[in-house]
C-alpha cells in the first residue's frame, strides 16, 4: 500500500478519535449542566414549599440572561403548577404534603362564616398503587371509615379520580357538620327569647324553644311558646325538607305558623328566627 494511502488513513483515524474526544467532553459538559439544572430546579421547589423562594433574590444571585431555555422553562412550569396547587387549596380548603416518612398529609382548611376552623388532617401513604388510611385528627361526626370504604371500593376504576371524591366528601362533611354547630353556638350569642335548645346525633336533630312575648288588647306583655323541630342531613346545613314542625300555645293555626317558617329552609338558624317571628 502506497505511503500516501498509509498517511490518509491515519489521518482519518486522528480525526475520528478528535471527534469522538469532542463528543465525549460535549456529553460530560452536558451530564454536568444537567446535575446543577435539577439541583437547582429541587433547590427551588423546596424554597416554593417552604416559603422561603425569594424570586428577587434568586435573580440577583443569578441574572436572567444567563439563564438557558431549559431553566427558563424549568422556573415556567414550576411557578405554573404552584398557582394550580394555590388555586385547588383556595377552591377546595385542601393542600397535601408528602413528607420524609413517606406519608402524604391531606390538611383540610374549612373556613365558616369568614373564619377559620382547622386545620384538620388526613395521613395516608401509597402501598402497591393504593393509598392506604394510617390516620386522622377529624370531627367524630364525620364517617371516615365508611367513605374510606367506598373510596377503596372505587379506587380499583379511576385512581385519581376516586381520591378527589373521597377527599371532596371529606370535606363536605367537616364543612357541614362545623357549620351546623357554629349555627347553634350563634344563637346563644344573641337575644332571640331562645328558652331552650336540644341537639342531638352531631347537630342532624336539632329542637329549638322560643319565647314570644306580644301585648294583648289590654295592653298585658304574654310570652308564648313555639317549639321548632327539624332534621338535617350529615352532609347538610340546611333542614332536610319537609322535615319542619313547629308546635305552640299560641292562638294562631299550626298550618299557617308552619308556612311562615319556611325560612328555616333557606337561611341560618338565627336568620331564619329574625325573618320568620
């Protein structure tokens, strides 16, 4: 073989390994980029978490034209999921936090009347594509077990979806059964000739005796009695309708008294007094 031929191939061969070292230190260049990339993307989403990401900051200690399309679109997603996470807890009252031991923290935040009434929370952990119950600090009027039953009974179907309705029904419950107590609690608070009040079974049978007092003809100050019964459901504010009764001493007819009670329906209890006496 010619000299020449002997030289090329070399040649050839020196540029191929050049070629290969410039790919190599290229992959390396960008293994290296990437690890700071995802150090930097967890520093920031523990910063986010915590509430100790401070955008100012971060971008005086690096200014934004140094940052690549990646980081850019790394910080795009990040502060887009996190307006997602405060938009579903400002909906639903319910944030989750997964915490070292493995175990996810649903907190629920209800809030009644303008005021806060938690925080209550939900433990559960991911086991072979479940999540299993390992506890909770809820109301006793809300029935974990049996929702946690029918939520397993459906988590088989649609994983995600069958735990957004348990923690929904969850929820839905806290706010409920919180509502109908602080309902009761504000009457005592008020001068609504209120004689007595029985609740019973979380605040779902409620008996409530007022004292109305009327001048009669003569110009005599006489306190009648009524007595306002109603249900509710567990889920419910509200009386369950046609659950209403009212009974009273006064000289009027029941099925009237019963017609202008009907507030009882739409309105607080305390709301529903003032409107219908």
């Amino acid at each position: 073989m010619a000299l020449s031929n002997l030289l090329m191939q070399l040649n050839e061969k020196e540029r191929e390994k050049s070629g290969e070292l410039e790919v190599a230190q290229k992959l390396v260049h960008l293994k290296r980029k990437r690890i700071n990339l995802k150090n930097k993307e967890n520093e920031i989403k523990l910063g986010i978490n915590t509430g100790e990401f401070d955008a100012q900051v971060d971008s005086a200690r690096e200014p934004q034209s140094s940052l690549s399309e990646d980081e850019i679109s790394i910080l795009f997603n990040i502060t887009k999921y996190k307006q997602r996470l405060e938009s579903l807890a400002y909906a639903t009252g319910i944030t989750a936090w997964k915490h070292e031991n493995g175990e996810i923290h649903f907190t629920l935040d209800p809030y009644i009347r303008g005021f806060p009434r938690g925080p209550y929370m939900l433990r559960m952990r991911a086991k072979e594509g479940k999540m299993h119950l390992q506890g909770h600090n809820l109301p006793s009027a809300v029935p974990v077990k049996s929702l946690y039953y029918e939520y397993r009974k459906e988590q088989s179907q649609d994983a995600e979806k069958s735990l957004r309705t348990f923690l929904s029904k969850i929820m839905r419950n806290v706010k409920s059964y919180l509502s109908r107590e602080d309902q009761v609690k504000e009457l005592h608070d008020e001068d609504l000739g209120i004689q007595d009040i029985q609740a019973l079974n979380h605040y779902t049978e409620l008996k409530i005796v007022l004292g109305i007092k009327e001048d009669d003809e003569s110009g005599t100050l006489n306190t009648f009695m009524v007595t306002i019964s109603m249900r509710y459901d567990k889920i419910g504010e509200r009386p369950i309708k046609g659950s209403l009764q009212v009974e009273t001493d006064m000289d009027v007819d029941t099925e009237t008294l019963l017609s202008q009670c009907q507030a009882f329906y739409t309105h607080r209890l305390k709301d529903a007094i003032f409107e219908s006496f």
